[in-house]
C-alpha cells in the first residue's frame, strides 16, 4: 500500500467484491505507520511513508470512504514492543518481566517485550496514540487484537508487586497462573480499557471499539484478556475472534462456543479467518468452507490478511477473487451511526463483601468496594438497614462533584447521628459505573444521640464509610444501587461468612437461577418521594413471631424485624418495660435462647453469649419507640441465613445455608 494509485484500486476491487470494512495497521514494532505528534514528543521521529511521501493512512482511509468502506485503524502491536526498539530502549521503567528477569517471550512476530499494562504512563501513552488515531483521521473506530493484552508469565516488575502488594496485602504468588493473580491482572486490563474507551467515545461516540482476541478460555488464562467482560461491560462494539484452523470441524467448535453466542446476541461479530501466510498458502476451498460455515451462525467474516487474499495464494487470481464473490454474493454496508455507547449487559454480578474495610473498624461487618467521585476503590460498610452511600471527604476522588450546599443527617439504628452535605457524582462498584451521578452524604461530624451514648462515634475511630442498600428511603440520600444499570438495578443477595474470616459475597442483578431455593415474604409499598427513584418499601417484616425462654415473651407473632448488616449486636426492643416482663434492659444470657420466625418462610434460633457480631442479644427499652416489639437480627443472622431484596417486587428472601 506504498503507492496511491495501488491504494485506490485495491479499495475499489473490494468494493466490487462485497467487502465492507478494512483494517489498516497503526501501531507496529515500536512505530507509527503514521505521522504521530505522540510519538514525536517522546523522540521517535520515524514513522512508515508512503514511496510518494504521503501519509499512507489518510489514503487509505479517504480512498477506503470513497468506496463505501469503513476502516478502522488496527492498533497491532497493543502493549507489545521490540526489546530493542527506541521505545523500549528510552523508557526501561515501561517494560514488565517474568519472575527470572528475563522481559521477552517468543510471538508470531519473534521474540519481544511488554509494556506493563499497570504502568499509568504506558496507559498514558497507549491512550495518547489512540486518542490521536481517532482525532487526526476521524477514524470510523480503533481496532485491537490479542497483543492488547499480556502473557500470564509476566507482572513481577517491581511497579506491579508494589502495586499488587498495596491493594492486596500480600506479594504476589509464585505461581504466575495463581486464580486471584490473574484475575487482579486481568481486571487491571479490562479498567483500563474500560477507561480508553471512554476517551475515545468522549471524542467519537459512534466510533467502533472492536476487539479481535483468542478464544475465550485461552486468552483470559494465558494472555490476561478478559474480553467476554469487555463485551458485558459495553466497552466492546465489535467482535473479531481469532479462528486460524486448517481442520473445518475444530474451526467449527470453536465458533460455537457459548461465549460467542453471547456475544453476538449485542454486538456484530465475526471470526478473523487465515487466508494465507507469505510461506504458507491457504487452499480458496478452505477459505469458502470456514466462511460459509461462519455465515450459517450468523457470523461474519475478516481475513488476516490482504496480501495473502488473492498475491500470495495457490490460484491464479481472477479465480481467487471469483471464489470470494462467490461468498460474498450480496452487498452488505455498514453505518457507523448504529454504533453508539453501550450499556453493560450484565443480568446478575456478584463481588466479594470483605471482612475488613479500607478504615479500621472494630467489630463485625461486611465491606463492599466502591469507588466514589473517580478515586481508588475504598472498602465501605455494607448496611442493609439503612439507604444511601456516606463517606469521609477523603473517599472523594478527583472527578467533579455537584454540590448542593444541604446538610443532611442520619440517625444509624446504633444511636450514630451522621451529618454532612449532599453532593451529587458517580459511585462504581468494580467496574460498574451507576448510570448518572447519584446522591452521596460526605459525612464531617458524627456524634451519638442522648438516647443511645455509646454508640460508634464514641469510639472517636476513622469514619469508615456506608453503603446503606435499603429501599425505604425517607430522605436523600437513596440507596445508590438503583441507579445501576440494566438488570443490576432490580435488588440483592447478601450472602455472609458463616463467621469465618473468608470474605462474603453480594449478588447484583436477580434472575430466576439465584432466586432459586429462596423462601419469599412481601413488604408493604411505601408512598413516593420527590427525587427518590423506583418503588420503596417498608423493609420492617412484619408477622414475626418473637420467644424468649426464661421471660413472658410466648410466641408474640406481632413483633416487627429488621435484618440488618451493620448491627454488630442483635437487639429487642420494648416500648414498654411491661411488654418485657422479667427481662431488663442489658445482654442476654444463655438461658435466655432466642427464637424468631415467620411461618413457611425462615426459623432462627440462637443461645445468646457474648461473642459481639455472633451470639450477643441486648435487650432495650425505649418509651418512644415506633413498635411494641421490634427485633434486629444483626449481622449474626447472615451467618445461617443467605437475604434477597427485591426492589422491584417488594420481597424479602431467605435461603438457609448448609
């Protein structure tokens, strides 16, 4: 594609053809085939010309409009790069390793280095050449193959074990195929990628991000690449599988896997198809057979690559080109205009609820990452009795936030009065962003009501931050969790510890395969308020029947009951010290076991101790009570019993653990 005359011909013979999109190679060995103010800045001056000194991807390109085509610019060499190239040379710190030292691995194109994909000035740089592909050229998308990615051997630079050590705890294992290993590598990727994404659609929304990966299964353990995520989180609008088998039959298995049916039922895709090596000529039977098997799935089709379509081919080429019309017998445009910024389409999520959060807290709780206003993700408390995010300034990163000048206040079920103003900005769990910026408490003062002196603030302890996931919201802020997207909106499961120091899990998204094995109660619908989405519900069950052994309390089936996260300590509370009979206000002891249950639906028993977030029942009188009785279950309760909340429906679930 040297010269221009050689261009336009070549773009209008796949015209003819029914060809419809091209990809023209960017970024190789080090180099632009471009000329790029990038790479420039960083003292490489060279880049591929044209043998008429043009700019042979603005030929390309425009030629390519001319007929028709979409071309999306391939970025080939991804985070990979020659050991001895300029780049590698000028910016060591760049390069990542296996454990031995050795930074180089033998690809199809020889033996090369990596940039480490955690280091934010490769991402810098990688995001700088994309963002000025799309810019300079107006390009119809970007283009990444296998290469965006990194051998599962590599990471034990002394950037990522720093980096792994911080976030985790722990150095990184021996063992570079260790689960969690790879899942923190490759989930680095996946937000980075997530993260050029959105600087590409800030600048092109209809641009195409295509991705053309291995398969599944061997791309993510071996290459770090978890594009299947990429698809679910939107981040992907067109996908290219790499299928290069000689065999129809293993070329066909590997178009049927289910992660390719996924795929397809949101964005186009395709199977990348090898027409031919330079040594090594691929059959036009062959070719035909793997298309026609490809277009009988529904899929489509993208040869690797042009010279070897009809140049380098064991027929003569007026045959070869016929035999590819003969596949592609009807004409098929693409519009960029159907390419616009998708949303996750995940039905169901579920992330680890750990035992400690990012800010010491004493007790019992279950904490669930979240990244607030852009910052690192902090480690929240997970409360289930009360509604909306509330966290410490510090939590705050370094994306705008909408202030709104009130000060709100809430009173925790502890006696913990939280006050602090109302902002608005985004909140993230993992990598799932919530659709618009939600409604966030950053708590400044916290102090106990006179009511209750002992609460947590008493402790005078680092706030820790709350993630309050109820959906009986009175006020601002509500629970940020209606504001995922899609299906991850429609309610939760908490799944605890069983007391152990192994982290919990929360479910995001209900489906009928995880509501299975649930036993439901309903809620009552609670009236709506301005400025709170969706329905809301009274998460006080009702018709919970209360025994106390040892006390006049005798199967009360009035009593009203909270389960509830965030209490470490159960408790009962009496409006009156007549309705507790001989019970006093204080712990409960172990002849005092203690029985809640709904009939059909859950039959909790406990022997009251005093192991604080387990066995520990207080008992309280309070005149000013709501309810006669009213019982919270506190975190313990998560030890037996696995809790749905659907916001959609208004139900409560209780599935018993084994």
């Amino acid at each position: 594609m040297k010269y221009q005359a050689k261009v336009q011909e070549t773009m209008a013979q796949l015209r003819r053809l029914n060809f419809n999109t091209v990809y023209p190679v960017v970024w190789n060995d080090g180099y632009t085939k471009y000329p790029s103010a990038v790479a420039q800045q960083l003292g490489i001056p060279f880049f591929f010309k044209g043998a008429e000194g043009q700019d042979v991807i603005a030929d390309i390109i425009t030629q390519s409009r001319r007929q028709g085509l979409l071309a999306i610019p391939w970025f080939e060499f991804g985070f990979m790069v020659p050991l001895t190239s300029e780049l590698a040379s000028a910016h060591p710190n760049w390069l990542t390793q296996k454990q031995d030292g050795t930074q180089t691995s033998i690809t199809a194109a020889g033996e090369v280095a990596w940039f480490n994909p955690f280091h934010p000035e490769v991402q810098k740089f990688i995001t700088d050449l994309v963002v000025e592909i799309i810019t300079k050229y107006n390009a119809d998308g970007i283009q990444f193959d296998d290469h965006t990615s990194l051998p599962v051997d590599f990471g034990y630079d002394s950037y990522t074990i720093k980096l792994y050590t911080d976030e985790t705890g722990n150095p990184p294992p021996t063992n570079p195929q260790a689960q969690a290993w790879v899942q923190w590598r490759a989930d680095k990727i996946t937000a980075f990628m997530l993260k050029l994404n959105q600087a590409v659609k800030q600048i092109k929304p209809n641009a195409i991000i295509s991705v053309s990966p291995n398969y599944y299964d061997f791309a993510y353990k071996f290459q770090l690449q978890d594009w299947l995520n990429w698809v679910r989180l939107g981040i992907v609008d067109e996908l290219v599988m790499q299928v290069y088998r000689n065999d129809l039959e293993a070329f066909t298995s590997q178009i049927t896997r289910p992660e390719i049916i996924e795929t397809q039922q949101y964005i186009p895709t395709g199977i990348g198809i090898m027409a031919g090596l330079r040594n090594r000529p691929v059959s036009l039977p062959q070719i035909q057979s793997q298309v026609q098997a490809a277009q009988q799935r529904g899929l489509g089709a993208v040869f690797f690559y042009y010279e070897s379509l009809w140049d380098y081919a064991p027929e003569p080429v007026a045959q070869r080109q016929a035999g590819f019309l003969a596949v592609f017998s009807n004409p098929v445009l693409r519009d960029t205009s159907q390419f616009t910024r998708r949303k996750p389409t995940f039905d169901t999520l579920t992330v680890p609820l750990y035992t400690k959060g990012s800010v010491s807290q004493p007790g019992r709780g279950y904490f669930l990452e979240v990244s607030v206003a852009g910052d690192r993700p902090k480690r929240v408390l997970l409360d289930t009795g009360s509604a909306g995010l509330r966290v410490p300034k510090e939590f705050l990163g370094n994306v705008p936030v909408r202030k709104t000048g009130q000060i709100v206040k809430e009173v925790l079920s502890d006696g913990t009065i939280l006050e602090g103003e109302l902002v608005y900005t985004t909140m993230s769990i993992g990598l799932i962003a919530t659709e618009e910026p939600i409604p966030v408490q950053v708590v400044t003062s916290r102090k106990c009501t006179p009511q209750k002196p002992n609460c947590s603030a008493k402790t005078n302890t680092p706030f820790s931050g709350i993630i309050g996931v109820n959906y009986s919201e009175r006020t601002l802020p509500y629970n940020p969790l209606r504001k995922l997207p899609g299906n991850l909106s429609n309610g939760l499961i908490v799944t605890g510890n069983g007391g152990s120091n192994n982290n919990g899990s929360l479910t995001l998204g209900l489906t009928a395969k995880n509501r299975e094995g649930f036993k439901m109660t309903s809620l009552k619908q609670q009236p709506a308020i301005d400025g709170i989405p969706g329905n809301r519900w009274d998460s006080r069950l009702i018709g919970v029947c209360l025994t106390i052994s040892g006390s006049s309390i005798k199967n009360n089936c009035n009593t009203r009951m909270v389960t509830d996260t965030r209490a470490r300590n159960s408790f009962v509370e009496f409006k009156s010290a007549s309705l507790a009979g001989k019970l006093k206000p204080g712990s409960l002891r172990g002849e005092n076991a203690v029985k809640v249950a709904i009939p059909k639906i859950l039959d909790y028993s406990l022997v009251p101790g005093n192991r604080d977030g387990f066995n520990l029942w207080n008992i309280n009188i309070s005149p000013k009570a709501e309810y006669p009785i009213f019982v919270n279950s506190g975190i313990g309760f998560f030890d037996k019993y696995d809790v749905l909340f659907d916001s959609i429906n208004g139900q409560q679930g209780f599935r018993i653990r084994s």
